[in-house]
C-alpha cells in the first residue's frame, strides 16, 4: 500500500518552457506606447527555471531601411529579456513577394508557418516541454497547441490583442494575456 501511494504522488513536471513570439504582434502595441518587456516577461517567466523564447519577424531586403526601427525595438528587447536560464532565439523569416500582373507588388509574411514548424519540431524531437506560451492570436495554431496540451500534458499560455485573439486559442490555454492589458501594466516610466 505504501508504494503505491508514492507512486500516486505527482512531481512538478520537468521540461523546459517555449515560447514562441510574432514579434509583429508586440511591435504594433509597442508604436502606441513603450512597454517595460523585461517587467512583463520577469512576471511571466517568474517559475520557470529555463525557457527559449523565439521571436520570429518577417524580413524583405527590399524594404531594409523600413526594417531598421524594428530591429532597434528587437535590439532593446533581447537586452530587456535575456537573462540566467532565458535564452532569446531571433529568427528571421524572409517576406515572399508576389508581382501581379499589373505591377503591383504584393507581400507575404510566413512567420505563423515558421512557428507552427518550429513548434512542431519542437515537440517531437526536444527535451519533455513543461508549458508552451504563443504570442499570436491566430487560430491556426489550435490543433498544435491541443496536441501539446493532451498528449505531452504542456501548459498552454497565449498572448495576443484581444480583438485578434481567437475562440479556440482563448479556449484551449490555461492563460491568456492580452497586449493591452499588458502595455497598461508594464508601460515604462
């Protein structure tokens, strides 16, 4: 009966925390006012031991010069974040250009791809992953998010607008924060 009991007792569960940022997604609540990402990131992070957070940003060569503030906002990020057992991973994802017929140039951004593969590879082929925390709203990441949460038991955490956050995301995480909410809290002084 004893042994039993022991191995009734449940440990914290071992494993590391990803997170997986559209860097677009804090850049547009960033324009509005500057946030203290450090704070945020500190009280979201607070538990865990180690975490790889990856901040992935769609990128044209054509449009480098339109580029340069968001990689002095990404720049300030990585200073604010990185710390003891916090690694910061940028990922560059380059914007696919379309040309019409007319002329007229059309862009494409694949960073949600690059996410949902990442994630996926992450799952698979990584040390046990504790809690996965996605800063989208999209709802394409619902399936890979279920999947997470039922088969390897990962918290699930989402941060997004609100206006852009979708049902199934808001449904399936155990936490949801919203960048408004978030710009009001850790506004810098």
């Amino acid at each position: 009966m004893r042994f039993l009991k022991k191995k009734e007792e449940k440990k914290e569960k071992e494993g590391k925390t990803f997170v997986y940022i559209d860097s677009e997604n804090l850049a547009a609540v960033e324009e509005k006012e500057k946030v203290n990402w450090k704070s945020f990131f500190n009280h979201l992070l607070s538990e865990r031991k180690e975490a790889k957070i990856f901040f992935y940003w769609s990128y044209s060569e054509r449009l480098e010069e339109k580029s340069k503030p968001f990689e002095r906002f990404l720049v300030r990020l990585r200073n604010q974040v990185e710390g003891p057992g916090i690694e910061f991973i940028e990922i560059k994802v380059p914007t696919i250009e379309k040309v019409d017929s007319s002329g007229k140039i059309s862009r494409v951004s694949k960073v949600d791809l690059a996410i949902v593969c990442d994630m996926a590879a992450h799952l698979l082929y990584n040390d046990p992953v504790k809690e996965i925390i996605l800063g989208s709203g999209d709802g394409d990441f619902y399936k890979l998010l279920k999947a997470a949460k039922f088969s390897k038991k990962a918290k699930i955490t989402v941060i997004s607008r609100k206006e852009r956050c979708a049902q199934e995301l808001r449904d399936i995480a155990d936490e949801v924060h919203f960048l408004e909410e978030i710009r009001e809290i850790f506004k810098e002084n």
